[in-house]
C-alpha cells in the first residue's frame, strides 16, 4: 500500500472525523485534542474479543439504568476525547474473519488466512508488529483474560500455521523476550501438562522473568523487571462468577489490575513501550449466548478503558487504540411493551449460564432447575422451560455443539428461554462480518479516517510512533 496516502493530509482526517459526529457544531464544541508534530511514546491497543456493536450498547444501557451512568467507552464519544472510524476485518480467507486473522491483519500488516497467525497464504512469514517495536527499542507486553497464548495476543506476537499450536507459540513468546505477559494459559508453560514435557516457567527464571500465579503474586512483582503472570489453566474465569466466589475473587486479578501491573512496569522503559489489552471472555459469552456473561466481561473491559485513560491523560505521551476484531451473535434488546423491565431484569443475574448449566445433571428434577435459576437469574422458570433443559441431561435431545462448549451444554435452547424474561435476541453462536468500532485517544489520534482496512492499523501504528522497522 502507499503508506503516504494513508496519511496524505491531515485535513481529511479531521473532516472524516466530523462527518461522524455530524451535530458537533451545533450541540457542542470539537474537544478532541490536537497532537500537532508529536509522536506518541508508547501505543496501547485494547481489544474486546468478539465486541458486535449491540454488546456496546447493551452493556452501556446497562449501566445507565443500573447506575445512572454511561460507560466509559460511550463517554469517550459523548465527551469527543476520542477520534472514531469503522474498520473492515475481513481476512484473506473469508469475509468473516477468526480472532487469528483478525489480529494477524494488524500485527503483521497482511490479511491471512482463518486459524494462521502471520503466515500468508503463499507461506511467508510476517514479522508481528510487537517484534518490531522491541527490535525499536520499546518494552512490549500482552495482557488478557484468556490463555495468554490465545489468537489476540499471539497476534501481535507470534508465527504459527495453526492458532492452536499454543504449546509453541508460549516457546516464541520465550525466545522473543516480550517484556510483560498477563492472563491465563498454565497448561502451555506446566512441564506436567505440555506435551515436551519442557518446564516454561523454569525457562523464563533464567531469562529473568518474575512468575506471578496469583494477585497477590502480581502485586507484589517489581517493575524493573519483566513479568510472566499466569492465573488460571486455560482461560481465566467468566468476571460475573469471579464476582460471586470470594476465594477466586481474591486469588485471581481482574483485566483492569492486571493491565495497571503491566502499565507499571512497562513504562519503566525510557525509550516507550507498547501493550496489548484484550477482553477474551468477551467472545466464548457471544459464543455461548451467555447475556450474563457478556454483559460483565463488557464492563470489566470497561472499567480497563478508565485505568488505561487515566493513565493516557495524566502521561499525554500515550496513543490509546479501543476497539473489536470482529461481531459475535450480534444480541440485541428486541422491541416490546416490556422492553424496559425485561432488560433490568438481568441486573439480578449472579452468575453465568455456564455456571447454571454445569450445575445440573440427570439426577435433577425440574424442581431443582427452577430453584437454581431462580437463585442465579433471579427470574422463574416454568415448569415445561425446565423440563426442556432437563431433557438434553437425559439423552432426550441432541447435545449441543458450538465453540468453547466442550461439555454440549444446551446455551441455545436456554438462551432462547432467557428472552422471555430479558427481551434479547441472537442471530447466532458465531462471529459476523461487521465493520468494527474503532476509537483513538492521544498523539496520532487525530490522523485517524473514518473508515479503514484492518492492515492499515498495522502501518498506522509504525507510521505515527515513527518507527520504521520492516
């Protein structure tokens, strides 16, 4: 691409920016900040896995009606601190891309095929954008709240054919020498667990890495050196179940503590750094139609937007990127007299469906499924909606199928009885071509256009911070 058309004229930029918000010069003054002539220091990309734009707006409706408050992502908009456009995520492969893809496209500035990571469909190998900044002189980290080793970071970090070669990817990740790696994933360091047998977290001791497997752990970490904190054996808990377990909620950091450690100790870097932040759960809840859940891993992004912002404003240095990588079960609030009450109504769940689902089995009775949602969802079920769960216990109808639903918990059909009573639809269990949310916030920000390809992100972050590795 010609990277100087990209950026051909600032004038363009912040047209396309006003375009979007059109009643700016009427409702309110322009607020967003101009960097001009400066180069950010450090880039921080947060990304909510699998974020449809009905996520975003239930999840701020949410809180307004719960809180009288809107979220922190709507704030940005409705305060204009932010630029703002819509990105293509297509992959090479499909106009509906996988995590792998999606994040390939920005870490190595090449749409490629789903399930690969920077690695192009004739066979070449992409160099991922965080090895680049590193070989600039920048500390590089990777926060998430799945298995660190997952498509999203792997991402920006690794090559592989396959996304699920994650035993090697933890090895890459070793040998690349990234600075700060936070999230889940034990079963890709634990010599008992990986196939080799190899002890990672011995490996990484010698390369003077702190380990962290626990909050107290990463609390305690000193920020002059680098940190691999891993805390749990795959994903990390769902933020609604950690919410409600006052053992895991103290054992187990939230996405906004552990990206405050990795701020901590990345900017001990003279030169900048840059960070990956990424909300996973966001997506394994879209996959399993888990209103709960997505709501709460939304709000638990959320909160990491204020973290990231508070420290983006006060340090003025920062260029922040918040957006998605694709849609998901694109849910929505669907219209009816009893909208409103049956959307508050979710304000009363305290766990997951995966929680609901995991704790019945075919000894239960249909008394013993209407007690327990009504505990966890504060809503009663009726006799013949328990009856229907309870039929996919017995070998009475198919087991569901779907991904992350390795135990064929019946997510559909219970989501399906959920919508009488929180007004939600689905289209789906997978992800859809939507063009995605994209704001900036700090120096290059306002460089942004209001519409671009996913690989373009890859050079606008190389471009803006001036950094010219190839």
């Amino acid at each position: 691409m010609d990277r100087r058309k990209f950026f051909k004229t600032g004038s363009v930029a912040a047209l396309g920016t006003g375009l979007l918000y059109p009643l700016n010069g009427i409702a309110q003054p322009f607020d967003i900040p101009t960097y001009s002539n400066k180069t950010p220091k450090n880039i921080i990309v947060m990304v909510s896995d699998g974020m449809s734009s009905g996520t975003l707006s239930m999840t701020d409706i949410f809180l307004n009606r719960k809180f009288g408050k809107p979220s922190n992502w709507m704030s940005l908009y409705q305060e204009n601190k932010v630029s703002r456009a819509l990105m293509d995520m297509a992959s090479a492969s499909s106009i509906v891309t996988d995590s792998a893809a999606a994040s390939s496209s920005w870490g190595g500035g090449h749409r490629v095929s789903n399930g690969s990571l920077n690695i192009g469909v004739n066979g070449v190998a992409y160099t991922p954008i965080w090895v680049k900044f590193k070989k600039a002189g920048k500390k590089a980290g990777c926060v998430t709240t799945v298995a660190i080793t997952h498509a999203t970071p792997a991402g920006f970090c690794a090559n592989s054919k396959r996304r699920n070669a994650q035993d090697d990817i933890a090895q890459q990740y070793l040998e690349r020498g990234f600075d700060v790696l936070l999230g889940g994933g034990n079963n890709n360091f634990d010599a008992n667990i990986r196939e080799d047998k190899k002890d990672l977290y011995a490996e990484f001791q010698k390369k003077g890495y702190q380990i962290a497997k626990s909050k107290a752990e990463l609390k305690s970490i000193n920020p002059n050196a680098p940190v691999l904190g891993i805390f749990a054996d795959d994903a990390l808990p769902y933020s609604i179940d950690r919410a409600s377990d006052k053992i895991t909620e103290n054992q187990i950091p939230t996405l906004a503590e552990m990206s405050a450690k990795a701020i901590e100790v990345l900017s001990q870097s003279k030169n900048g750094f840059v960070l990956q932040i990424e909300a996973g759960k966001v997506d394994w809840a879209a996959h399993a139609n888990d209103l709960g859940g997505l709501i709460h891993e939304q709000i638990a992004f959320d909160e990491t937007i204020k973290t990231v912002m508070d420290f983006a404003e006060k340090d003025k240095e920062t260029l922040v990127i918040i957006t998605t990588d694709h849609g998901n079960a694109n849910p929505g609030i669907i219209y009816g007299k009893n909208a409103n009450d049956n959307f508050d109504s979710v304000q009363r769940y305290t766990q997951t469906n995966e929680w609901i689902l995991n704790k019945i089995s075919p000894s239960n009775t249909e008394k013993d499924v209407i007690e327990l949602v009504e505990y966890a969802n504060g809503n009663t079920l009726s006799s013949e909606d328990a009856k229907r769960i309870l039929n996919y216990y017995s070998d009475l109808e198919k087991p569901e199928s779907g991904l992350y639903n390795y135990r064929k918990l019946p997510f559909k059909t219970f989501s399906e009885i959920q919508s009488k009573t929180n007004s939600v639809g689905w289209i789906s269990m997978d992800h859809s071509a939507d063009y995605v949310e994209l704001a900036m916030f700090g120096p290059g920000s306002e460089k942004l256009k209001p519409f671009i390809k996913n690989t373009d992100l890859h050079y606008f972050m190389l471009e803006t911070a001036e950094v010219s590795v190839p």
